[in-house]
C-alpha cells in the first residue's frame, strides 16, 4: 500500500515546475488557466488576504502601535505643559462646538459684545486647550499615581477622556478621530461632566489593551490582598474646568450575559442619575454585593462618584469595573481602611469555572454587604 501511495504521489508531482516562477504560477492566476483555475487561486489569494488583515487587526486590537504610544506621550505632554501647542496638521477649525454632556459653550472672553468670540468653553483650564485643539470632544483627564508602565517612569492610565452621542464611535476611533481599534477613553454618552448640572455617576470606559495601555492596569485591582488597592486608592479626574480627586472603593467582575450568573445582571452602566433614594440603594448595595473589599468609606446619594469599566476574560465576555467617591471638603484619602471581601458575589459561570460550589442566597440585600457603624 505504501508503495502505490509513493506512486501516486510521484505521478501528480511529475513535471512539476519547483523554480520560484513555477511556484508563483501555482498561486496566482497565469495565463493559460482554465476558470475553474481562476477562481481556486482567487479564492485562495482572497483567504490569505482576509487572515493577514484579521491578524493584524487582533495585533493592534490587543497591542496597538507604535503610533498609539507615540501619541499618548504628546497628549500627556500637551496636558501637564499648558504652554505646548498642538501640531498645526491636528487643530481644529475655530467653529467646531463641544458635543454632548461638556455643558459648555464658547463664549466672548469680556464683557464687550464686540470682543472676538473664543471657540473655548467659558472657564476652561488652561491644561485642555492644546487638547481641544485636536478635538473639541474632550471632556477631562483622567490619572491614577503610583502605577507605572512596566521598566518606564510613565504612569500607565494618564489618558483624555472625550464624550459624543452614543458608546459606540470611540470604541474604534482614537483621541485625533483616525479609526483604530483600540479606541479611545470615553466617558458614557448619557452623562453631564462639566459645569453645576453633574451626573451622580460618570462611567468611563477603556479598552484592556495586552500592552499595559489604556485600562489594562485597572485589572491590578483584582487581588485577594488588599494592600494594591490600598497604595494605589485615589484616583485623579479633571473636568475642563476643575480637578478633582477620588477614593476608590469597590471593585468588582461583572457579566454581559443573562445566563452567566443565577442573580440578575447588574447594569452599572445605566446607573447615571440618583434622582431617588431609590436609584440610589439600588446602585450602591449591587456595588457592594459584588465588591472584593470591604471598607470604612461612606457614600450617600450627595456624593460623586467615577465608574471605570474596562474588559475582563475571566469567564469570557465580561467587565471588571472599579469605582470611587469624589473626596469630600478635608477628607483624609489615607485614613480609610481596606479588607478582602471573602463573601462578595460573583457570577454563577466564574464558580463552575474555577470548581468552586455556586452560592445561593437572596441578593444584593444581605445585612454583611451594608457597611458596619464605627
């Protein structure tokens, strides 16, 4: 049998064309192919092309570019040196208008009605005007200290964060507006950033790039051991016209998905407004349901509050999300206290995951998730 198989073998190889030329002929369309031929090689041709472009598309997706890093180090520069200018080729026109959720308007810098009309927001920090420049989108600038890109002295979440009329356009759109697949921070459409009229609760989402950029390093947060969220709990947010700071307190694994968890989903993202006490508990006890650590840090319904929402591939498709309190008039950041939460709840497919017994109980009203009295 072997020996008709070399025979075979020998037959459909014999005068075969092995120069470079001969090869080149086997893959692309040459003269004298019949159309069955063409189309095979066409085919063939079409596939390889797509896998390249699907590969280089997962490449940037996960890892960016160069022209990502590159950027980032501009942008940072622009932000903490009010005096760098943008590049001439990225400025925007002097009538390009802030969009959605930046509660502003370009006003004149006087009095005087004739005094030329400034395309920036009335009260805008200085630190945003290179930035608004490039894109009028912007809406902040958000930083966490202490966290370094690895081998670098460059903090690894120091990004603009912009804002537009849906979640969708700066998931593959960056900061210059070029479509790119790593995107941009951006803050949900439906919430007002800037100016008196504040949402309860801005989220900010970022992609979970493998190169440690944009909200990569928000995954550091999920650890049994208190002591990283406890070094690195404040997080650093200015609007256009102030700077704020935040202290995180909860940290939790979400599902997308209805069938992945035996308790309803928790849709923080749809969580904006506290208009009610109401809105309020609902949020609050589903934060703290499923946060990994329990802390002496209050929060009512008068407070701020910062939601960064980034992927997470623990069970497939779902998010880990940290979120904190804007700190009040001479709050301490440092006089609060963390512990692991070994009773937080996660979703029903993360403990058949990882062989654990699936919990039951009654949700998101258990007495152990309401903060103890000092």
């Amino acid at each position: 049998m072997s020996m008709l198989d070399e025979a075979r073998r020998e037959s459909l190889t014999e005068g075969r064309d092995r120069s470079f030329k001969g090869r080149v002929k086997e893959i692309i369309p040459w003269k004298g192919d019949d159309i069955r031929e063409i189309i095979r090689k066409t085919v063939f041709i079409g596939a390889v092309g797509f896998l390249c472009y699907f590969a280089y598309d997962a490449y940037i997706y996960n890892f960016g570019s160069k022209t990502m890093i590159d950027d980032q180090k501009d942008l940072a520069d622009m932000f903490n040196n009010p005096s760098v200018s943008a590049p001439a080729d990225t400025v925007d026109t002097p009538d390009a208008q802030p969009t959605v959720g930046n509660d502003s308007t370009p006003t004149s810098p006087s009095d005087d009605p004739s005094a030329p009309v400034s395309k920036y927001p009335a009260g805008m920090l200085p630190n945003f005007e290179a930035l608004y420049d490039i894109n009028p989108d912007i809406i902040g600038w958000i930083s966490i200290d202490g966290i370094y890109l690895n081998d670098t002295d460059q903090l690894a979440i120091n990004y603009p964060v912009v804002q537009c009329d849906d979640n969708d356009f700066y998931l593959q759109y960056d900061f210059y507006g070029n479509e790119q697949d790593y995107g941009a921070l951006y803050a949900d459409y439906r919430a007002t950033v800037g100016g008196e009229n504040r949402s309860s609760n801005v989220t900010i989402y970022g992609h979970n790039m493998k190169t440690e950029y944009y909200f990569h390093h928000l995954r550091d947060y999920n650890r049994t051991n208190p002591s990283f969220v406890s070094e690195h709990r404040t997080v650093n947010f200015s609007s256009l016209y102030k700077q704020d700071k935040y202290i995180i307190f909860a940290c939790f694994l979400v599902s997308v998905h209805e069938e992945d968890d035996n308790q309803p989903l928790f849709r923080y993202h749809n969580c904006v407004e506290f208009r009610t006490d109401a809105d309020f508990d609902y949020w609050y006890k589903n934060v703290m349901y499923r946060n990994y650590y329990k802390t002496d840090i209050d929060c009512d319904i008068n407070d701020e509050y910062l939601t960064l929402s980034t992927c997470a591939y623990d069970i497939g498709d779902s998010r880990f999300v940290v979120v904190a309190r804007k700190l009040r008039d001479g709050e301490d950041p440092d006089s609060f206290t963390y512990e692991y939460n070994r009773k937080r709840h996660m979703p029903e497919k993360w403990y058949q995951a990882y062989g654990y017994d699936v919990p039951h109980d009654d949700g998101p009203d258990y007495e152990y998730y309401i903060p103890e009295e000092n």
